[in-house]
C-alpha cells in the first residue's frame, strides 16, 4: 500500500495500450500510391505494345496488299510479252509463207517469159543477131550451197544455117564487202575453160552444177554470147539471182 507524502500533489498513473493507425494507414498509402504506378505502367506498357503490333499488323497487311498488286501486274506484263512473242512468230509465218508464194509466183513467170522468147525466137528471129537468141535461163537450188543451172539458145526456125560461137558464164557478187566476180569455170567442174562452145541448128542446151565459194553472196548471172564469124551474133544479157525451188 503507498504511503502519501504530505506537501506534494498525487498523480495518478494509467496504462494505455499502444495502438499505431496512423502507421498503418501510412503503409496502406505507400502500398496503394506503389500498385496504382505500376498498374499504370503495365496498362500503358500494354497500350503501347498493343498499339504497335496494331501498326505491325497494318503494316504487313499493306505489305501482302503490294505483294499481290506486283504479282498481278507481272501476270499481266507476261501475258503481254507472250503475246507479243506470238505475234510476232505468226507475223514472221506470214511473211515467210507470202515471200514463199512471192519467189513461186516469180519463178512461174519466168518460166512463162523464157517460154514465150523461146517460141517467138524461134518464130520471129531478132534483127541485127542473126537470129540468135536466149530462150530460157534459169538457176535452183541442189543443196548445201549447189546449185543447178540451165541454159537454151535458140536461132530462128526461119534460118537452116549451122550457128558457131560461144558463150561466156560469169557469176557476180560480194565476198567480205568487196565485189567478186566468178567465171564458170572457177565454180563449176564440168566446165572447162571461161568460154562454152556453141554449135547448133536451132537450139542447144546448156547445164550442170555449180558450187559458189563460202562466205560468197551472189547477186547476178552476166551472159556474153559471141558468134565465131566476123560479122556475126553479140549478145550481151544479166539476170538477177532468182533461184528457183527445186
């Protein structure tokens, strides 16, 4: 039991249990204030991350979006160089098929002009070359650079004299750029010096083959009949290098 002490005032004493709230109330805080930034930064990271596969995804749809624009743009430009190709060998067939029909058409009306100087030679003669005349000439094809080549000179049927003569065969044309010209004889082993003989009543043929040199490019026949008489027949002619289809 406390003894009281006279003069001097009592106080009297009182437990209290401690109790922080305020502590508590304080952590809450800074643990809310810790979860709300980093929610917001995870919400905003998914934002952004969001956000730029959504331009990701734009971007490779643009991207498959080109992709097939080029790709129909390159069927279309192969359509047309396919096109064009075929255009161009049907043009080519056709140029060939008419320039073939051009060469038998030409070759037709040689044969009908040789024909028609050979009868009216024979029936009207020539002035001036005792009636002498080339009734036909003509050059095709034997193969691998051959050629066939045929020639008929004709003296009007009004005259019965024996004609003499010569004729002289000269192929013409480029080698390398440069003019050439060929005597039969160079060309030709049936044939064996620059001048044929002639000897006929009312015609005589002349032919064989011939074989051109490599890398020669013909482009005419000069022919040059001589009589053996002093006074007699000159015939100078030249054809173009018309070959006909064998």
């Amino acid at each position: 039991m406390a003894r009281k002490v006279k003069g001097s005032k009592q106080y009297r004493m009182k437990v209290v249990p401690h109790r922080p709230i305020h502590g508590v109330f304080s952590v809450l805080g800074v643990s809310l204030l810790v979860l709300s930034t980093s929610a917001g930064a995870f919400f905003a990271g998914q934002y952004q991350l969001s956000k730029n596969l959504d331009e990701k995804t734009r971007a490779h749809a643009r991207s498959l979006d080109e992709l097939d624009r080029l790709r129909a743009e390159n069927e279309a430009l192969r359509v047309r160089a396919a096109t064009a190709e075929q255009s161009v060998a049907i043009g080519q067939q056709a140029s060939e098929s008419v320039r073939s029909e051009l060469v038998a058409k030409e070759n037709q009306i040689a044969e009908l002009r040789q024909e028609i100087s050979f009868y009216r030679g024979i029936m009207a003669p020539s002035e001036g070359s005792d009636g002498v005349s080339i009734g036909r000439f003509s050059i095709s094809e034997a193969g691998e650079g051959r050629y066939q080549y045929k020639l008929l000179v004709q003296q009007s049927a009004a005259r019965h004299q024996v004609v003499t003569g010569a004729v002289r065969f000269t192929i013409v044309g480029q080698l390398e750029g440069e003019a050439r010209r060929y005597a039969l004889a160079d060309l030709s082993p049936q044939v064996e010096s620059e001048s044929i003989p002639l000897r006929f009543k009312y015609f005589q043929n002349i032919e064989g083959e011939l074989q051109l040199p490599e890398g020669f490019v013909p482009e005419g026949v000069e022919l040059s009949l001589k009589s053996s008489k002093r006074k007699g027949f000159s015939i100078d002619q030249r054809y173009g290098w018309l070959v006909q289809q064998s």
